[in-house]
C-alpha cells in the first residue's frame, strides 16, 4: 500500500496543525500512520477537512492511537456505543461542555484523547479553542513549579453531573442516576508527565478538578483560580474554524478545549470518539 502524500500545516506557533492530503476513509499505511501520529504528538491537535465517514470508519481512525473508551456516564448512539452524538437543536439555548477543559479526567484513566468530527455544523460559528499546557507549566515561575511538582489534586464530576448538569451536558444521555453520575473521584498529580514525549504538563481543569488532596475546596479555590487562568493564556493557544467533514484529534494529556456558543438558531452534530488513556504519573 503506497503511502498517500501528506503535508501538515502549522495553525499557530503554540498548538494544532492541519494535516492535508489524507483520506481517513481509507486503511492508512504504517509509513502515513506514522507520520499522522508524530503530527500528533509534535502539536497536541491535529485537524482534517473534507472527510466523509461513517461511525465505523471514524472509530477506525481512532482505534489506531489506542483501545476506544466509551463514555462512562452518557449513552452512546445506537449501533455504536462508543460514539457520542453532541446535536444541538436551532431551538436549544445551551451548548455541550461549556468552558475550558480536558475530557472526563474524573477516571482513574482519562482518556488518551479524542476524535470530533463535524457533520453538520453552521458555516459560521462553534469554533473550537485549544490551549497547550505543557507550554502552560513551562511559564510558571521557579518557585510555583516546585510547589505544584508534588502536589496532587482531587478530580470530580459533581459540578458537571450535579446541580449544574443541565447546563453543562445531556441529562436525558445518563446511564445511571444523576446522584451516582455526581458523586464519581480520583486523585491526579497537578502536574503530569506525559507517557510518550516525557515532557512536564499542567493537569487541573475548572470542569473537574475540585480540590487539592488534603485541603477543602475555599482553602484550594485561590490557587486552582490561578491556574485556570494562567492555562489558557492566548499565546498557549490555537482556534478551530469547523466545516462539514472536519476533524480535529487531540491530546488529551496535555491540552485543554473550549467549544464557542456564537451559533445559536443554527443546528450543528459532531460525533465524538475517546481512547483509553492511562493513570496520570
């Protein structure tokens, strides 16, 4: 199988690269793969036009990173249990996972990453951020590196899945009762290294990270402020303008994402895949 001829463009200086040239319909060689996968790895997001894919054929691409991870707590589509249909309606007023984050690092395992892939989206509007957080740990000072090196923080789901679940996710997708959804921890180091590229990465998200290990919530809310701050500095950071067929894929060690709610009136349907990920070190 001849490899097909990719080149890949750089979106900014700080994160994402477009990877032109490649039809994910279709097995992709190791030599293609390969060069896919170090795009990945070199800018944290990847992105792809004019893609037109089955479920199937999308989890796929993605089984190729790592063992898919079907959502824990949200139902998946019919047929396809590990793809997550995000649809929002002309007339709904809120959008999926408002706000800057990383993906269900709740888990014992977070994800790995994830797969988005736009099949009906606005011609204007809904455009996806990213921001890098190795880059994020690397501007800390000397002395807040060495403070948060050994710290540890708790990471929960009873913001997204308590009191506020209706406005941060589908309530009717829940695979279970909204107080079990809620009440799902795991402790994570706040600064992680990363299985493959051995570089440092900030790890704390205002979605899920609720508390340092050992102190309460008011003692950590300063600190954690701080650092949601400081992660998404414009210059960390990239933004996505989507189209029918895109995708993007990131990383979800060492990135954070933020969808944009300018489109309303305006249907837009993604379908989502996550691969499995290991215990943050």
């Amino acid at each position: 199988m001849a490899a097909q001829p990719l080149e890949i463009r750089p979106l900014t200086g700080s994160i994402g690269a477009e990877v032109l040239g490649v039809d994910l319909s279709k097995p992709l060689d190791n030599e293609t793969f390969s060069r896919i996968h170090q795009a990945f790895s070199d800018h944290l997001v990847i992105f792809f036009r004019d893609q037109k894919l089955e479920p199937g054929q999308l989890a796929d691409f993605a089984r190729r990173f790592g063992p898919l991870d079907p959502h824990h707590v949200l139902k998946g589509m019919n047929g396809h249990p590990e793809v997550l249909e995000i649809t929002r309606e002309r007339t709904d007023k809120k959008i999926f996972a408002p706000g800057w984050h990383a993906d269900v690092t709740w888990q014992e395992k977070p994800v790995l990453g994830a797969v988005l892939y736009g099949v009906e989206v606005p011609e204007v509007g809904g455009d996806t951020l990213f921001s890098n957080q190795y880059l994020a740990y690397e501007a800390l000072s000397p002395g807040m590196k060495a403070m948060l090196d050994g710290l540890k923080a708790v990471h929960g789901t009873a913001l997204v899945y308590g009191d506020k679940a209706d406005d941060y996710t589908y309530v009717d997708k829940l695979k279970e009762s909204r107080k079990d959804a809620a009440s799902k921890e795991n402790v994570h180091p706040v600064v992680r290294t990363h299985p493959e590229t051995r570089r440092k990465a900030l790890f704390v998200n205002d979605h899920y990270t609720l508390r340092f290990e050992g102190m309460t919530e008011e003692e950590s809310k300063p600190l954690l402020q701080f650092l949601f701050n400081h992660a998404i500095r414009p210059e960390f950071t990239c933004r996505f303008r989507w189209q029918n067929g895109s995708i993007a894929l990131w990383d979800n060690r060492c990135s954070l994402h933020t969808p944009i709610d300018d489109y309303f009136g305006k249907r837009r349907q993604m379908w989502r895949i996550t691969i499995g990920g290991d215990r943050p070190v």
